[in-house]
C-alpha cells in the first residue's frame, strides 16, 4: 500500500494506482528518502518551485519509479504543464514496455503480447493507463493524430474498453463531424 503522502499527492486514492505503487514488478520499494521528497512535494503542492524541487529530487533518486512517474505526471497535469506531462508520459509508456517485456514502440504492441484483458495483471494495466494518458494529452495539446493513433491502439489492446479509449475516439469522431 502506498502511503498517505504519495496517495495525497498523486490524487485520489485508486486500487490501481494503490497496486502499482507497491508492486514489486514495478519498481518494488521506494527509497525512504524519495518517499520523503514526495510526501514535502505533496504538502508544498501550492508552492510550485518548492513542490518541483523535491519532485525532482525524488526522481533523482528513483528515476524510473511508478511512484514517482505517477506524482510527475500528475503534478505537471494539475498544474496544466500539458507537454511535460507529455513527456513523463512516455517515460511511462517506456517503462511499461519494459517491464511487460514488449516491442520499444507501442505502435508494434499486439492483444497476444500480454494479458491486457486481465484486470489483476498490474503490469500490463499500467501500460495501458499509460497510453491513455499519452492518448488524452497528445489531444489535448491539438497533436489529434497521434492520440487518436494511441487511443486505437488502447482499444485493440483494451476489447473491453476498461480503460476508457471510446470516448477518447468519441471525441475525435465529434471534431471530424464538427469540420465537415
């Protein structure tokens, strides 16, 4: 389980999210001293250099942690820094990659190449909560292609769409409409 100030920070507490953190297959034990940047970071998250900082402090101590991708990604999102969270986007999708043992590039990614319907395989979750993200934020800052070349790759992968692509493509599909 993680701990109250990685939850607090990183928003609201979420089973995934909970799983992810105290995964050993991603990333396993946060070192005390990251987890302590975080948690300063969580009570200076209106402090925005200071919360920054320690961030960064943290992911100079854990770089390729989930615990502390997650808190970049979000810090950057809430703050409205769409293309750095963009950017740790990626180093998430990277990750995810590697530790489900996948192509480098997600385009290449198949159904076949992990258990993505299987809501208990952490591994491959986060993969796709990932490329939602890159999904959502390639949209949002106006890249329309790109996301909606992830959000189809989310659905092939996600059949069952848990993860939420459809309205991701929904909302592309209303865009093209809204042109014509």
């Amino acid at each position: 389980m993680a701990s109250p100030a990685i939850k607090g920070f990183v928003g609201p507490s979420l089973d995934m999210q909970d799983a992810v953190l105290a995964s050993p297959l991603l990333g396993g034990s946060l070192p005390a001293e990251a987890e302590r940047h975080l948690e300063k970071a969580s009570l200076s998250y209106h402090l925005t250099d200071i919360a920054e900082t320690h961030l960064q402090a943290a992911q100079a101590l854990a770089p390729d942690h989930a615990a502390v991708l997650i808190a970049l990604y979000r810090f950057y999102f809430y703050k409205g820094r769409l293309y750095e969270a963009l950017q740790v986007a990626r180093a998430c999708i990277a990750k995810a990659l590697r530790e489900n043992v996948l192509e480098p590039d997600w385009r290449e990614v198949g159904a076949e190449d992990a258990p993505f319907g299987e809501w208990d395989a952490l591994e491959p979750r986060f993969f796709l909560f990932s490329l939602k993200g890159y999904a959502y934020l390639n949209m949002r800052l106006g890249y329309f292609a790109e996301g909606r070349l992830a959000a189809e790759k989310l659905l092939e992968l996600d059949k069952r769409d848990r993860i939420g692509a459809r309205v991701l493509l929904d909302v592309l599909d209303r865009m093209d409409l809204d042109d014509e």
